[in-house]
C-alpha cells in the first residue's frame, strides 16, 4: 500500500488538524447566530437574517484584507508563529462573542474571526514547503478533506451545544482553539527554511502584491481567472441551499443538515481516496477539467430536480467537483519559488473572501428573481455557468504539463 502523503513530515497532520478546527469554530456557531443577533438586537428573524448577511460580509471582508498579510508574515518569520497567533486570536475572538453584551461587539468578533480565520495561506504554505512539487496535489486534497470533516463535524456539534445557551458553542469553539494553539506551540516544526526567508514590505503585502510574480509567470492569470469563478460559483451551496430546499422540497431543518452531511461525507471520500489516482491519470489540469464538468453537470440538475432522493444521487457526481481545489492549488504552488509560497497561498485566500463576499448577494439574489418567476433552481444555474466558463478558461488558457512516469 503506498505511504499516504501526511505522513510524509510531521507538520502536515498539525496543519490539517487546525484547518479542521478552525472550520468547525466556523460552523459551531452558525446554529445559534440567529437566536444570539435577535435577542442582542432586539429584532425578528427576517431583520436578523439581513444582520447576519452583513456579518458574513465583514468576515469576507477582513479576510481579504489580511490574507496577503498573514501571508507575507510567514515568509518573513516562519510559518509556526504566524498560526500560533492565529490560533490565538481564534480563541480570544470566540471569547469575545461568548461575552458579547451588544449586536455592535458581535460585528467586532466577526471581523476579528475573519482576520484570524486567514490560516489558510499559511497551512498550504507549509504543505508546499515539505511536500515535492510532483506531489502537492495530492497533499493539498487531505487540505481540502480537513475543511469537510470540519464542515460535518461544526454544524452537528453546534446544534448539540446550542441546548446549553446560544453562547455555549462559542466556549466550546474557543476551547478547541486553545488546545490547537498549544499543540502548535509544542509539536508544530518550523518548515520555512531561514535561507527561503524574505523582507516583509507593506506595499506587497496586498492582493495585487501576492499575485504579482504570477502576472508575469506563464500561463497564471489564466488559471487564477478560473480559480476565482469557480470560488464564486461555487457559494452557491453555502448561501442558498437551506432555503432552496425548503422551497423546492419542503425539507425541515434536520434534513437539510443530512444532505449537508452526505455533501461533506462524499468530497471527503474523493479527496482522500480518489485526488492522486486521477491527477497521477490525467494531471493537474486534466482533474481541474474534470472536476468543474461534474461539478457544472450537478449544479445543472439540480435546477431541474424533481425529487428529494435525487439530490443524493447526483452528488455521487457532483462530489468529483472536490478535485478541483488540490489540482488548481498544485498547479498554482509550482509556480513560485519556495520564498513566495506564502505570498501566493495567501493571495489564494484573499480571492477566495471575495468570492465569499460576492457570491452570496448574486446567488440569493438570482434564487429570490428565480422563485418569483417559476423558476427557483435558478440560482443553480448562474453557478453552473461559472464553473463551466473556469473549465473552459482551464482548457483553452491553460497548456498540459508535462507527462510523468511514477
């Protein structure tokens, strides 16, 4: 049996543990943010639910703003202190909401969760620094699988806790980035080998800075142009699958959370044991192809379902649409050198807040026009035209890599 990638050094399974908590802190106050923003800001639940939608924006928002940043600081001193005091900030922030006496202190929370929320530029950083160029894929889809065992794990405890207060989840959400933060501090190697490390300037340390050694590289504007539909497509699930379900099936809030599960269950199932086969089979771009086509053919489907059972079904395709983010991200990794890992890994994260902030004003916009016209699946089909438009700009933009004997 070959040798699994995280096993390969040390760091990568403390990387992907705090990916893993740091998605689970995210999704174990979810279930509660509703009661909390009524009660503090004295409101109902559609005025809530607009109060929310600014929340997910300052949280988008500030991690766009600190991903290059966060990003740059692991090129500078090392990748171990930067998650450190992410993690830490983590755990103060959650704090902070538990203790929150006003809707104002919330907003406050949200945006320092979004700054601290920035570990995933300095997690793929340390995967590119140990894992061998030919091999970052692979690594990067245990990545990808860390972030839907949090997202599994966050709602479902969530839910549980919630019987004790609407601020319980949040204790137990600090809780877990305690105990992450010190893990790090005792186990975590630095991986930034002093001779990789550069000068931390302010001027780079923003969007167009991370990115500006792969303006001039080859063929990367294309495929960072796809990586951001793709992003942007795929907010879809996040931002309007709860109320798409309930207004096409009728689905109750338990069931909407079981279909979320099997949504999870299965992209982990094709980052663990499917990412090395058929990027070893097809390549980097030939799995990013792959994965946007199954994931555009599901979005399309699921427009037009008629059924419950059906949405099961055609995520056993949809699922495929995991590739996508390891094989891109591999692809992206090889080319800069090892001082830029960082930079890039954050200014992936800073397109990836964009996205968050915009995809939702145009998915549920697109799901209310389409509700009042028939046609409430339409949502699905903006996003599905944004995957298909990112695999076209990868087929057609971006040239095969070389071939290579394993």
């Amino acid at each position: 049996m070959p040798r699994l990638p995280r096993f390969e050094h040390r760091a990568v399974p403390i990387v992907l543990a705090a990916v893993t908590i740091d998605v689970i802190g995210f999704g174990i106050v979810m279930p509660v943010l509703p009661t909390l923003i009524t009660q503090l800001g004295h409101m109902d639940l559609p005025a809530a639910t607009r109060v929310a939608g600014w929340m997910l924006a300052m949280f988008a928002a500030a991690q766009f703003l600190a991903g290059p940043v966060m990003g740059h600081l692991g090129d500078r001193f090392g990748r171990r202190p930067v998650l450190m005091a992410a993690m830490t900030g983590f755990c103060l922030d959650y704090l902070l909401m538990a203790l929150a006496p006003t809707l104002a202190w919330l907003f406050v929370g949200r945006a320092l969760a979004g700054v601290a929320g920035a570990t995933f530029g300095p997690a793929g950083a340390v995967i590119a620094d140990v894992t061998p160029p030919q091999r970052r894929s692979a690594v990067f889809g245990l990545l990808g699988a860390a972030f839907g065992v949090g997202f599994i794990i966050g709602p479902a405890l969530g839910g549980l806790v919630a019987s004790f207060g609407p601020r319980a989840p949040f204790v137990v959400a600090a809780a877990l980035a305690a105990i992450n933060a010190a893990t790090m501090a005792l186990f975590l190697p630095e991986t930034l080998a002093p001779e990789h490390r550069r000068p931390f300037r302010l001027r780079d340390a923003h969007v167009i800075g991370a990115f500006r050694p792969l303006f001039h590289a080859g063929n990367a504007t294309p495929l960072l142009l796809a990586w951001f539909l793709w992003q942007l497509g795929g907010v879809v699930y996040p931002a309007t699958w709860s109320f798409w379900a309930s207004l096409r099936f009728g689905w109750s809030a338990t069931t909407i959370g079981w279909s979320l599960a099997w949504v999870g269950l299965l992209s982990i199932i094709v980052q663990l044991g499917l990412t090395r086969r058929i990027v070893r089979r097809f390549g980097e771009r030939g799995a990013a192809i792959l994965g946007l086509s199954c994931a555009g053919a599901c979005l399309v489907a699921y427009a037009f379902t008629t059924h419950g059972w059906q949405v099961y079904a055609f995520f056993l395709v949809g699922a495929l649409g995991a590739l996508v983010y390891p094989a891109m991200n591999g692809t992206l990794s090889r080319m800069v050198d090892a001082s830029r890992q960082g930079a890039l890994q954050g200014g992936i994260g800073s397109m990836n807040s964009v996205a968050a902030a915009g995809g939702p004003l145009l998915a549920s916009q697109a799901l209310a026009w389409g509700a009042g016209h028939g046609m409430d699946g339409a949502a699905f089909l903006v996003a599905a035209v944004l995957m298909f438009s990112a695999m076209a700009i990868i087929a057609l933009g971006v040239p095969r890599e070389p071939s290579q004997s394993s």
